[in-house]
C-alpha cells in the first residue's frame, strides 16, 4: 500500500512569509519539500523500505542540496543519503529517493528531509517525522538512561560559514558586512554512552560585546548508542550593528535543567560595513502580534485548527502556531524581536521559538511560527508569545496562554 501525504501547511505557511511593504519586491521564494511517500507503511526487519521526497515550489532555478534521514523510534540516526549540488528547476517538482534495509529493530520508523544550500552552507527548509513505517521481526532496541550529560558537542566538530560562501570560515573570526544575513555557526551533537539513549536540548545563542542576546536556536534530540546528529545550525540576523559577537552552546536536559554543558564563547562574528539603519522612533511598543490574525494548523492537515484546542497524537511532530507581527506606527520603522514559547501545564518550557524583525510604518509580516517537538508526553500545553527589544529588554508586550494545545 502506497502512502503520500502533501505537505500543504509548510506550503501555505511559507507562502506567507513574506515581509509586506510597497514598494519593495517580494525575496525569491525558496525550494520546499512538496510531497513524500514511502512504499510500504508495514515491512519485516532487513525488507526494504522506499522513500520518495517531492522538492520544488521555486520561482526560479536554484541548487540545493537534499538530504534524506531515517530515525528510529529512539531518534537515533540509522541511514542517510543526501544529492549535492541539485538543480530545482522554477515551479517544478523534482522526486529524490532512498532505498534502505537498515530498520533491523522492531518499532517505528520515520523520515526527515532536509534543503540545505550546495555543500551544506546553510540550512533552508528542514521536515522532521515526514513519513513513518513499522517493522516486526526484528531485535529489541536498547534501553534509556536519565543522566543526559552523555551527550556532547565535540568542539572539533563545530563548523562555521557564511550565507555568501560555501567555503569554511574560520570560527575564530567569522566577517560578515552590515545588513548580510548568516553568520553561520554549524554543531554536532553526540551521545557517547555506547548502551544508552539518551535526550537533551542542544541550545545556540549569539551575544553582543555587551552580553545581549542577539539570536538564538535550540533542538532538542534523542540520541541512541553512540550517535550524531549534524546540522544544528545559527545563522546571524540581517539587522546587526557593526561590531564583535560571540557564539555560545548549551548542552540542557530536556526540562531545560542545567546546562549539563556550556562552552562560552566557541566562535566569533564581526560585523563590519556602513552605518546602521535609522529607526526613526526608540519606542518599539509599536510592533505588536494582533490575536485575530493568529492561525493554528496540524502538520497532519491543512485546515485551520481551533487555537483553543489544537489536537495531536503522541509521536506527532506538529501543532503549530503562527503569528503576524505588526507595526502599528504609521510614520516610523520599529524593531523587535517576536518570541513564540510552549509550555507544558507545570510552567516549564517545552519550545520555543523567536525571530527579529524590522518593519516599516504600518508593515507586517507572516509566517512566524512554532511547532510542536514529537517527543511531548500527553496532556496539555500553552503557547504564549511575547515582543521584546531588539536586546531581550521589555517584554513590550506578552500574550499568555494564547493557544492550548492536547497531545493524547
């Protein structure tokens, strides 16, 4: 039995993330995954499994890299296969497929594809859990360990680029110029319990010569014996000052407790070029995120959710929030940064996710969203969301509890 199913939310929500200010034209719009399948949504351990990605949505030609994951139940990494340097051409829609006999274990299984720049320089569309399949027959997997200080990020690991070369840069100075997008900072996370799974938010952050946050990105995985997952990525926001920054990674239990690890300053930005765009006005309390234009969806479906009681199943990657940011000032431009969290009913935070933006007398801008990890236990979440100044100062404003999501 043949499985497809249509990614139409990343679709409709990257369709829509777009920065509305007359008269500037709309960005490019980048490849997306379009539509997987796999061949078989049962299988015997050592059968293979056939996986197909539809990528395209382009509006002109671009490579890209794919790559193709498959994962355990236990989130451990078990096969991959990735096509360099591809070309998607403009609204078309290109099928990349891998064919595998490593699901030896009995459970779940399931798919990620990732678009990344040619030669890994930089993510552009990650889909995690896009397809599933079971496997009977096999061994049992390996058990679970509650000390998560097994997993590391190996300094020699760290990789860092930029967003206009897919040459390394050295991580001891990355340069940028003002108004560039992608100071990169690239991390590995590995488990080296060589028995034991293991699970643990890795956590990104970059920080001004002052000791303000500037930008953040965090992952939480579960890893089994032994494994790596590559990839977890930091680029630097457009809007930096010139001057001198430095990247931070965090090793934290998936409660946030800790840090387990914390390695300050493992990399270095500088941003140099011409002066700094005025604002115009100091007072970002214009920027505001309406609830009447907020969405919920499910990744499972594209129909709008009801924000009050968006419905998953344990395992499920997706209840999603998506917000708009607004700036209500008709005569001046307004920076912020708008931060999405998730938390579970004790308070403690379960995801979260945040974007700086710079906005226009009276423009917005869509497709601010959060996602729900696939590892969240049942009950019931809240998600909030927040504006803060550009250095985390405020919260300008703070609408808690604005969506419930039940994962049961």
């Amino acid at each position: 039995m043949r499985r497809v199913t249509t990614i139409a939310v990343l679709a409709a929500i990257l369709a829509l993330g777009t920065q509305f200010t007359a008269p500037h034209a709309s960005a490019a719009t980048q490849p997306f995954l379009i539509s997987s399948s796999v061949s078989q949504s049962q299988i015997t351990a050592g059968q293979s499994e056939n996986f197909t990605a539809g990528i395209g949505g382009a509006d002109q030609n671009q490579n890209v890299l794919i790559d193709i994951e498959l994962f355990n139940s236990s989130g451990q990494k078990i096969d991959q296969k990735f096509f360099d340097n591809q070309t998607i051409p403009a609204n078309g829609n290109v099928p990349f497929q891998m064919s595998t006999t490593s699901a030896s274990q009995s459970g779940s299984y399931h798919f990620s594809v990732g678009i990344f720049n040619p030669g890994w320089n930089g993510l552009i569309q990650w889909n995690d859990a896009v397809q599933t399949f079971t496997v009977s027959g096999g061994t049992t997997p390996p058990g679970t360990s509650t000390d998560n200080s097994a997993i590391v990020v190996p300094t020699d690991t760290l990789t860092c680029f930029t967003s206009t070369s897919p040459a390394s840069a050295p991580c001891n100075n990355i340069q940028i110029s003002q108004g560039q997008t992608g100071g990169i900072l690239s991390a590995t996370a590995q488990n080296t319990d060589p028995n034991n799974q293991h699970a643990a938010i890795i956590d990104l952050e970059l920080h001004d010569s002052s000791g303000n946050k500037v930008a953040q990105n965090f992952t939480q995985v579960t890893l089994g014996p032994g494994a790596s997952e590559r990839g977890l990525n930091l680029a630097s926001p457009n809007n930096l000052a010139a001057g001198t920054y430095q990247f931070s990674v965090g090793v934290f239990n998936p409660d946030w407790s800790g840090p387990l690890h914390w390695t300050n300053n493992i990399a270095t930005l500088t941003v140099s070029g011409g002066a700094t765009p005025g604002t115009g006005a100091t007072d970002n309390s214009a920027i505001t995120t309406p609830t009447d234009v907020i969405t919920c969806f499910t990744s499972s479906s594209p129909a709008s959710a009801p924000c009050n009681n968006i419905q998953i199943s344990q395992g499920q990657t997706g209840g999603i929030l998506s917000a708009t940011a607004q700036n209500t000032d008709p005569n001046n431009q307004h920076s912020a940064i708008v931060d999405l969290e998730l938390h579970d009913s004790n308070g403690n935070k379960v995801a979260q996710n945040f974007t700086q933006v710079t906005l226009g007398p009276g423009a917005f801008q869509r497709g601010l969203n959060l996602a729900s990890p696939n590892n969240l236990a049942a009950g019931t979440y809240q998600f909030s969301i927040g504006v803060f100044n550009p250095d985390w100062s405020g919260p300008l404003h703070w609408l808690n509890n604005i969506a419930t999501l039940i994962v049961h």
